[in-house]
C-alpha cells in the first residue's frame, strides 16, 4: 500500500522506554530514499523515545493518530515488553494491521503485537535472549527462533537493532527495488540486505567464518557461471559434507539455494538498471535459458521477469545524494 501524494509515509511509533538505537535505526534508513516520508510519533508527542536528551530528529512530533495515514508502521523494541501499551498506541496498531499497513516490528517491538492478538496463528521472530518469554506468554504465535527477521504477510518481525537494518532494506526492495535498496545500503554504510533466513549467529570457529565468507564471495565474483557445491567445497578446503553443514548453519540455507537467491538478486538488479533482454538477464545471472529463467524467477517472486521489470521502469528514480544536492540546489 503507498500513498498517492507525497511518498510512502512511515510512521515510526515511539512507545514508552524505546530504544533510540532501534528507533534511529528506522529513521535513518527510510529517510535516506526519496520516495519516503518519516514521522515520528508517539502517545505524548512532547517527549523523546528515551527522555529529553533524544537527538532532535528522534523527537516524537505527532501523536499516534498519525499512524492512521502510514504506509509503513515501525514499532521499535522497549524495555519492558511484558508491560501493556498506552491505548492510543495499541489502538494505533490495531487499526494499522486492520487495514493492511506494513507493519516492522524491531526487536522486542514485536510483544507490542502479540500483546494485541496481531501474531496469533503468524509467524515471528525476536531477539535471541527474548524468543523463550514470547513464546511463554504468546503461546499462539508460532515463534521461529535464530532467524535475522521473519516475513508473515505484511508482518515483520526482526531481532536486534542490526536485523532491523536488514528488514528496514527488504522493505525498501519491496517496494522500490533492489537498485533502491542497494543505494540507500550505501548512504547508511551497511552491506546489501541480508536475507531473512540468515541466523542471529552461527556458532562456529572464527576461521570458519572466515573461509565461507571468502567462498561466498568468490561465488557472487561468478554468478554468471556452473557452479557446484563441491567446488564451493573445494575452495573453502572442506569436505563436501562439512561444508554444506557449516554452509547451511552460517546462512540458514543450503549452498545451492543461497545460490540461486543471490542469481534472483543479479537478475532484479538487471532488470531494473538495464534494457537487456530476458535471455541476456538470463545468461548473465547464471539460469542459462530465459524459459528457465522465467520459471525460476516467478517462483521466488511471485511475478515474471517482464512484469517486474514494467514496475520498475528504467528512468531511474533521483538517489539519495542527487535528491539532497538537487535540493539544496533550489533553495539556494
């Protein structure tokens, strides 16, 4: 759902005791793409999500009947999550859900939706130290444990701060596409968006780590390109076997499906960025034939190539920077 005039408003909702990081973490995304509007809102729209100290662009301005006209509602975690909500707030979530709004919630932010019955019979997820204490007190919320951020409809649920980063850009992708999200992952600093079935950690020897991600890296150096586990395998120096198990654990996917999720990606940025036919699209993100292609690429999302690309026509959108110096430049 976006609104017509004015971009996709994002109404991030400052309940009491949020934390600025998460709270920071949805400003400072959103507001880096034009084709967002951020307020911030909360009961009493005088205070700061954590006391009058809260840097200025964190400072609740609107009440949380501005919820009512989001896109986008961002609740971020809080320090008590066990404690209700002020009504205004539960009221405002309650009607967003109702009518269909994205809702993020980052962090402990997702017991302020379980608490209203929103999660029953969902998916969702939190931080590791609170999975235990969701599913005890929300026992109809099907809780998926060490998953970076969860997607159930336009529910998501993330784990800390740095998860909210990465559903903050899937977000983004969904709405605006990969090329957006992968220019508002440069503005803030932060590598392309993780996928959401990666773990909140994987526990496993540093030089493990350290040899997939060199692995990783080499296959996305070659996507274009026959790849197989047990080359992967071979680079990593590890057994075929170990190393589709610490592959798996690392990533949460196994090696050729992390594969084929990373040709999906190179395919929609192609389509976006480029006028290059599907069969050139195809060749070049590794799916060989376009007929394959097509099949592969409406499978994992849910529309043809052809279809994605007519929404996101190539006249590309003012990035970030361009925006601002664009802005600057008119009002000087």
């Amino acid at each position: 759902m976006r609104s017509t005039e004015g971009g996709t408003v994002v109404a991030v909702l400052a309940v009491p005791g949020a934390y600025a990081l998460d709270l920071g973490v949805a400003v400072h995304v959103f507001s880096r793409y034009p084709g967002y509007r951020v307020v911030v809102c909360a009961e009493d729209a005088g205070a700061a999500a954590r006391g009058e100290s809260a840097p200025g662009e964190l400072r609740p301005t609107r009440g949380p009947e501005a919820v009512a006209g989001a896109d986008v509602v961002v609740v971020p975690g809080y320090e008590d999550p066990l404690s209700p909500l002020p009504e205004g707030c539960a009221a405002a979530l309650r009607a967003a859900v109702g009518r269909g709004a994205r809702v993020i919630a980052i962090c402990t932010g997702v017991f302020a939706l379980a608490a209203e019955g929103l999660l029953d019979g969902r998916a969702a997820t939190t931080h590791w130290r609170y999975t235990a204490a969701l599913r005890e007190r929300h026992p109809r919320v099907d809780v998926v444990e060490n998953r970076l951020f969860v997607v159930d409809g336009p529910l998501v649920t993330t784990a800390g701060a740095g998860a909210g980063i990465d559903a903050c850009l899937h977000v983004v992708r969904a709405e605006f596409g990969a090329v957006a999200a992968d220019g508002v992952a440069k503005e803030v600093v932060v590598s392309p968006a993780r996928d959401a079935r990666e773990p909140q950690f994987a526990e496993l020897p540093a030089a493990s780590r350290e040899s997939l991600r060199a692995t990783r890296e080499w296959v996305l150096g070659r996507l274009g390109s026959p790849v197989t586990v047990q080359e992967m395998a071979d680079h990593a120096l590890l057994s075929r076997r170990t190393f589709i198990r610490r592959f798996t654990r690392e990533t949460g996917m196994p090696p050729m499906r992390w594969v084929t999720s990373q040709r999906i990606l190179l395919a929609r940025r192609l389509l976006e960025s480029s006028d290059r036919p599907v069969e050139r699209i195809a060749a070049a993100s590794g799916f060989g034939t376009a007929g394959h292609f097509r099949a592969v690429f409406r499978r994992e999302v849910g529309v043809t190539p052809s279809a994605y690309r007519a929404a996101h026509p190539l006249p590309e959108r003012p990035g970030p920077a361009s925006q601002r110096a664009a802005t600057s430049s008119a009002t000087s």
